[in-house]
C-alpha cells in the first residue's frame, strides 16, 4: 500500500476535502493510504508527527494556490522536503493546482502536474471533473511505484537455480519479518490537558468545516444565500437563505470542558441550556473519540465512535437536511 501525503494550507482544506473523498476508489481497493495534519491527534507534537509522515510517504501531494505558496511552512518546510525526497527518488511529488497562481517557474514547476497543462481545479467545469482527472494522475503514479518496487526485489533476490538449498532457505529467511503479535496496544490514562485540548481543536474544525461548507454552499447555488458569524471562542452561528427566507440555521458551542454535552446544537443559534443534540468527549484507554448523545433525528447513531470530520458532518447533516 502507498502512503500518500498532502501538503496544504489551511485556507483550501474544503478542497483537500474534496479531492479526499475522490481518492476512496483508491484507498478502498487498498492501493493508498492517505496522511494530513488533521489526523493529528491531542497530546502529539504537531511539528515532529508532520516530519514523519513526510519522511514515510511514497507520493507527496502538493495542494498549489496563492494561500499555499504565501505559507511560510508550506513553502520552505514542506515543499523544499518534498523537493529534496523526489530528488533522491525516496518519493514521488505531485503537484495539484487547486486556484489559479504563477506557479511554473517555482521550484516544483519542473514536475508534471496532476492536470493537463497544470489546468487550476477551480477552472474546470466542476470541482468533480478536477479531481477525477487528479485521481487518474495519482492512479498511474501508485502503479509505476508499483512495478519499481517489485522490479527491485525480483532484482535483490538470487535466482534460486544458482543457489545451494541451504543458500534458499538463507535468502527467504532474510527476506521475511519475523512473525510477532498485532496485540501489542496498552492501556493509558489520558489527561485532563490532552481531553480539554481534543475538545477545543474539534470545535474549531467543526467551526472552519462550516464556514467552508456554506461558503461552497453558496458558491455552486445561485439562489441560496449563507451567513457564518463566530460569537465568541466557543462559539458560532449558521443560517442559510433561499432566496431571501432563512430555510435553515443552528448555533454550536462548547463549554471549554468535559460535561454533559461537551459540544452543543441548537437549531434556534447558541442557545445555553437549550439544543437539539450535543457531542461526547469519550475515551476507552487508547483513544479519545467523540459520540453523539442521539436526542435528534439521527437514526440510531449515537453508538458511532466519531473523529473530528465524522462530528462536522453529523452536525452538518441536521443542518442541511431542511434543504433536501
């Protein structure tokens, strides 16, 4: 399997979603394995866990817009690693042209982009037909790595004709990791430190997802009309409008603690003491996870043990609803 890594700024992580869902096709037939800094889990250092899995990633993607190249840690940490790794041929770096910017003559502009003529995703018809032709791209480039890392240890390994049976039995045992258990987790206690910050970097995805989900929203469909307003830290609201009459809104907000009803919804705004369903912190020894309480509509899913992506959309979903 092919560990693919994205290199982004934060400003287009509603297209990096985009082209994540693309890219299932892919990571469901087992071919990859995708890797961001959203994955990133309380109580890790974020710089080092991003220099790992760069430095473990075969495919590198780089998510090109005016936003990225401005960022000084996209640019100049990032990008020149990634640089640097397909240079020794340690991994193979892409880059996808997400909005348009003078990109060419940049250091990654020498590299084949993911796109005909590096065509910028925002230019094509819709962001689906973008991306579909990114994903035929990294398709391709997973099946050269492929063929090379089969090519190589069909290389590596003696013909067996040439060798002497204990030579064999030599060369396989080598050649093979020896067997060890996969039951190797172990029980820890999570801190009071590691659970208030989970909580507050979920509501502040949950936050950034909404403003970029109504901001899509509105972009695709003409006759509909968002507002996101952020009323305090721990708080924000969302309406939609079609045509001028709010069809749909809700409040979330969350305490800055672990109590009961750790992130809050409310379809009349931030509504203390009043909402529609609400989101658990929970842990089980060896991860923190979040669940929903159920008081909605939600069929039955409050047994789900989500990640910060699965809470943004189990609320979206309440939001949206009214409009499909």
């Amino acid at each position: 399997m092919t560990k693919l890594v994205f290199s982004y700024a934060h400003a287009d992580e509603a297209l990096r979603n985009e082209l994540e869902k693309h890219l299932s096709p892919l990571r469901r037939m087992g071919l990859i394995e995708e890797w961001h800094d959203r994955r990133i889990v309380a109580g890790e250092r974020f710089a080092r866990e991003i220099d790992k899995n760069f430095a473990d990633a075969q495919v590198i993607l780089l998510l090109v817009s005016p936003d990225f190249i401005h960022s000084d840690y996209c640019y100049d940490i990032e990008m020149t690693g990634a640089l640097a790794r397909d240079e020794r041929g340690e991994a193979v770096v892409i880059p996808v042209i997400l909005k348009p910017c003078h990109w060419t003559e940049l250091p990654f502009g020498k590299l084949q982009a993911a796109t005909k003529n590096g065509k910028p995703i925002v230019h094509f018809p819709s962001h689906d037909d973008g991306f579909y032709e990114v994903v035929g791209s990294i398709k391709r480039a997973v099946a050269s790595l492929g063929e090379k890392s089969r090519q190589s240890h069909a290389a590596a390994v003696p013909s067996s004709a040439s060798l002497h049976p204990s030579q064999i039995v030599s060369t396989l045992r080598a050649s093979t990791t020896a067997d060890r258990s996969s039951n190797l987790r172990l029980k820890r206690t999570f801190s009071d430190l590691e659970c208030d910050r989970a909580l507050k970097e979920c509501f502040d995805y949950v936050a950034n997802f909404f403003q970029a989900s109504l901001e899509e929203t509105n972009a695709r469909n003409p006759e509909i009309s968002t507002d996101f307003t952020r009323v305090d830290a721990k708080g924000f609201e969302a309406k939609i409008y079609v045509d001028g009459k709010r069809r749909s809104q809700c409040g979330i907000w969350y305490a800055g603690e672990r109590w009961a009803g750790d992130i809050t919804y409310s379809s009349s705004g931030v509504t203390p003491g009043s909402y529609n369903d609400s989101i658990h912190l929970e842990d089980d020894g060896y991860s923190i996870y979040f669940k929903p309480l159920g008081m909605s509509f939600r069929r039955g899913q409050n047994r789900e043990r989500l990640d910060q992506r699965g809470v943004a959309e189990y609320f979206w979903d309440m939001l949206i609803e009214p409009l499909q």
